[in-house]
C-alpha cells in the first residue's frame, strides 16, 4: 500500500488529500498540522473550511484510508510519499518585503523531513512556491540526508475555493514537474499512478520542475490580468455609457478571448491572486528584468484603483460623507461558497468607509464576527501570520457590528453595499429592506447581482460597476 503523508492541512492539502484518498483506496493518506484546533476540526463534523461537496468526500474516507493528524514526524517517517502544503506567505520586512514569498514554514518543514526519515522519500511541493524553491528544498534535505535519497517534484494546485472539490475531480489538467533524470522520471510516475486512478493520461502534464513553478505564478497573473482588463474597462464604461456587461459578453464571444472571467466587479481577492503576482514581480526584479515586473504590477494596481474608485463612488454619492451613517455590507468572504477572507476586497472597502467615520453593519453567511474583526484590525499582510495577532482596535470594535441576517444588517441603513456574490443576496425581499432604510436609500452592487432597475422602481438609487450611472450618480461625480 502506498502511503501519502501531507504536511498542512489548509484548504489546499485537505480538499486535495480528501478527493485523493477517495479515488484511490488503495492509497493510505494521512494530513499533518502543528495547529491542534485545525486537525481537531478535520476529524469532527464541523470541518475548518466550508467547499461545497467537502463533508460528503470527508465522511466516506475518513477512519479509512483519510487520517487527520498532529503526529507530523510519525507519518512523516511512514510515508512514501510527502506533499508539503503549507503556507507562503508574502514577506512583511528584510530582504524582498511586500513581494517575495516568505519561506520560513517551508523551510522548517524540509528540515524536519530531513530529520525524522529513514527511507527514500518523494517530497512534493504542493503549495505555491517561487520559482527555484524546489533547488533549495533539493539543498536542505541532500545536505541533512543521512544517506537517504529525496527526489523532488512540483505538483502545483490549481482549484479555485468554492469549486474545489468539483476541480479536483475534473482538473483541466494535473502538472508534475520532476528532475530529467532515471531517479527523477521514476518519482514524476509515481505521481502519476496516483493521479491516473481518476485524471485521463492526456490531462496529466509532465514538464522539468521549474516549468511547473513558473507555470502556476503565470496562470494566476494571467487570469488575475483578465479580472484588471475588465475592471478597468468598467470605469470607462461609467464614463461614456457603454455597459460593461455587454461589453464583457461581446468581447468574450470571440473563441480566441473566451467567456471566462471577465465578470467586473469590486475587485479581485484570495489567497493566491496578488500574492502570485507579486512573487513573479520580486522574481522579474530580481533577474534584471525591470519592466516586464512594472507590466505585471500594473495588474494590481488597477486591483487597488478598483476597490478605491468603489469607496470614492459611495461617499461622492451619499453628499460627500459618511460620517455616522449605517452602511451595510452584505458579504465579506473574497468570493461566495466559500468563508475565506484572504486579501478580500472587502477588507480594502471597509477600511474605507471606517476612514470616512462609517458605521458598519457586516452579514456574510460563512465568516465569524471574529474574522472580521481581527481583518478589519491588521495591517496588510499580516493576516497569513494567525500566530501574531495585533489586538483589535477600539475604532474598529465600536464602528463595525456584525449580524446574522441581511434584513437586520440593512435596517435603518443609509445605504446597502453587496460585495460577495452569494446566490442569497439576489432573492431578497427588497421592497421591505427599502421599507427599513433611511431615505434617500442607496445600494452599491460591488458584483452586479442585482436587477437595478427593480430596484429603482422600489425606490433605491443603485450603483452596478461599470453600467451606465442614473441622474443622481451623474451629478455626484466620484474622483477616482
Ligand atoms: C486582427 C483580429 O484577429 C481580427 O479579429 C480583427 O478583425 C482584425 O485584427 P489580424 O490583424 O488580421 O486580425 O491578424 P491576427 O491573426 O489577429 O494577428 C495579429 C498579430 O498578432 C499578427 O502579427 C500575428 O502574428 C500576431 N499573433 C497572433 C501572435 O504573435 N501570436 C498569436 O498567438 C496570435
Ligand atoms: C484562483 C485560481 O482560479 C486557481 O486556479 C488557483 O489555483 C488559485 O487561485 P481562487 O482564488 O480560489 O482560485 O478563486 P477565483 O475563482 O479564481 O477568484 C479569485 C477572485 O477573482 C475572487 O475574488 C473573485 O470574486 C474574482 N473574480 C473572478 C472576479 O472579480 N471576476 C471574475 O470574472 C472572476
Ligand atoms: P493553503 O491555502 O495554501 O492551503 P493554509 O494557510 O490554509 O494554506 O494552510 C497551511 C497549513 O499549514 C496551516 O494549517 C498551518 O498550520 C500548516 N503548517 C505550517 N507550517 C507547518 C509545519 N511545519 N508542519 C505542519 N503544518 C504546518
């Protein structure tokens, strides 16, 4: 029996190491964390992370072949296989800060392979890393090795939260990047045998290994470039009337473009999309390669613009302040199906609004009061380091109040901002949230899920991004 060892049990290793111990029963898995509470989690009912699907794969495998785990070093020692999954994140001082991955869990979580192996292992790199990280992976474990052979791949994980557990079992494609070599062809088989019980042959990609760390930074720049594109064409649609929407499905119909991601909206979030592409930033920098990095963080910018020109459009449209006014935020989590807070633009429109003296009134149906708290409360960045929380601060705690319900979020509001596209927030009752709002009421569609103009029959005055603005919106202009 084959047995897998995967080190991190967050939201790329448990989903993946789930629909893996599914499809291969003959396969034994095992997912190892330091954090108690997570794994703790992982073997009750009330899994740490809600994807659609999760629980039914959990159920069915766990007690198994699916074992979740703290005991790292023992199922370290047993595996045949060990997938590293643990986090990156960006850099927040010394060499590289803002932009390089921080390699630090990376780092420690080679050394203690090293350290408790006593047989020939394949270790994987499943998270993102920069490219090269497999070299000085390659480096640690030959240099601690005691004799012991380590082959390395890179098997980067391209499924999209919310989607994941339907990703992993179509993936357009699984990338695995080994060394060209006999010993090194021999591991990239070996993953592939594991992959073959359920991907068909012609979607499994075999590339040499800095292809496949270079391939995942590229897909993410690549689609986050689209989500820029489009964005930034919605603010010239506000100014001259097109309709971004239409704009969006015209040029998406050319096969060559493609539908896909060209929706608009408040702005792009999640772990990977600005992390990604400002490691490929550092990477460009860092090879003498100046302006192919300002090309690629030009994309973040207009990410950035984007979620100003948001604010900037709500206080332009509500006389120029917000001061004391109750705004509801209807959604906070970066995408819907999914609780995951990383980077969401929320954050960023929040703090916004808190700078121009809002009160908050915060409803999203999968993130805690806590969360929101402690992502109003850090400075960027800090939130991929959960072990150094800053306390939340006074401001924060009083102007921000969070809410079970969308009805009671929006009661007595001055305005309605939507800013995740959870399938709930399009069905509401909106005649009897206009009923409980002060007048004039305004609602702020940071997703364009909603009909605007029902609304404006009910009464609201409704901003969708980049749709030809109405009298009001047109009188009180927004300085981006
Ligand atoms: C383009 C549009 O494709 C067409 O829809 C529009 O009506 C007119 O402009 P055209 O300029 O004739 O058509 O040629 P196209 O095939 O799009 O190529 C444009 C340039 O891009 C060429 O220099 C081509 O060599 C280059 N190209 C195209 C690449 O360098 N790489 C590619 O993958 C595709
Ligand atoms: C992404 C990639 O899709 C995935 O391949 C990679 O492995 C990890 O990063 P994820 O971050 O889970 O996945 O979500 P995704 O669906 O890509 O959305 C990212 C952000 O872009 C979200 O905030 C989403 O709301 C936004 N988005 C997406 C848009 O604003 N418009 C779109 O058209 C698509
Ligand atoms: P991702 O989105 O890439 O899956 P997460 O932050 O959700 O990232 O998960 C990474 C997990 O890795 C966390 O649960 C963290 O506790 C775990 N982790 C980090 N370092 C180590 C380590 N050295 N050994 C075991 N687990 C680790």
């Amino acid at each position: 029996m084959v047995k897998i060892c995967c080190i991190g049990a967050g939201y790329v290793g448990g989903p993946t190491m789930a629909v893996i111990a599914l499809k291969c029963p003959s396969v034994e898995v095992a997912v190892v964390d330091i954090s108690v509470p997570r794994i703790t989690a992982w073997n009750s009912d009330q899994l740490p992370i809600y994807e659609p699907g999760l629980d039914e794969v959990v159920k069915q495998c766990r007690g198994k072949n699916l074992f979740f785990s703290t005991d790292v070093e023992k199922h370290v020692f047993e595996a045949d296989i060990v997938f590293v999954s643990v986090n990156t994140p960006t850099k927040t001082r010394g060499l590289g800060a803002g932009k390089a991955a921080d390699l630090t869990y990376w780092e420690s979580a080679a050394r203690m392979i090293a350290d408790v192996s006593k047989s020939d292992k394949i270790v994987v790199e499943k998270s993102t890393v920069p490219v090269k990280t497999a070299e000085a992976i390659e480096k640690i474990l030959t240099h601690n090795s005691k004799g012991i052979k380590y082959q390395i791949l890179s098997n980067p994980e391209f499924l999209a939260e919310g989607t994941a557990i339907q990703d992993l079992f179509n993936p357009d494609r699984v990338l695995i990047g080994g060394r060209q070599t006999a010993e090194g062809l021999k591991a990239i088989q070996a993953l592939k045998d594991v992959y073959a019980h359920w991907v068909p042959e012609e979607n499994i990609i075999t590339t040499n290994l800095w292809s496949a760390e270079l391939s995942k930074l590229a897909a993410n720049a690549f689609l986050a470039q689209r989500i820029s594109s489009v964005n930034a064409m919605s603010a010239l649609c506000e100014a001259t009337g097109a309709d971004v929407a239409e704009v969006s499905y015209a040029v998406g119909k050319d096969t060559r473009i493609g539908p896909k991601f060209l929706n608009s909206s408040v702005g792009f979030g999640g772990s990977c999309f600005q992390k990604d592409i400002l490691n490929l930033v550092y990477i460009c920098e860092c090879n003498g390669l100046p302006e192919v990095a300002e090309y690629w963080k030009q994309v973040i910018k207009i990410n950035d613009y984007q979620k100003n020109r948001f604010v900037n459009r709500i206080v332009a449209s509500m006389f120029n302040t917000v001061a004391n006014k109750k705004v509801a935020i209807l959604g906070f989590a970066f995408k819907k199906d999914t609780g995951d807070t990383r980077e969401t633009p929320a954050i960023d429109v929040c703090k916004g609004l808190l700078g121009d003296k809002a009160q908050l009134s915060i409803y999203d149906p999968q993130v805690t009061e806590d969360q929101i708290q402690r992502d109003l409360s850090m400075n960027k960045f800090d939130w991929d380091h959960p072990l150094h929380l800053q306390p939340m601060s006074p401001t924060t705690v009083k102007q921000v109040h969070c809410v079970w319900d969308a009805y009671e979020a929006t009661k007595d509001s001055h305005a309605v901002c939507v800013l995740t596209e959870w399938d709930e927030f399009k069905n509401l009752d909106f005649q009897r949230i206009y009923d409980n709002m002060q007048k004039p009421a305004f609602f702020f569609d940071g997703r364009n899920i909603v009909d605007a103009n029902k609304l404006r029959e009910i009464g609201f005055i409704v901003y969708s991004i980049g749709k030809p603005l109405d009298a009001w919106l047109k009188d009180m202009p927004a300085i981006a």
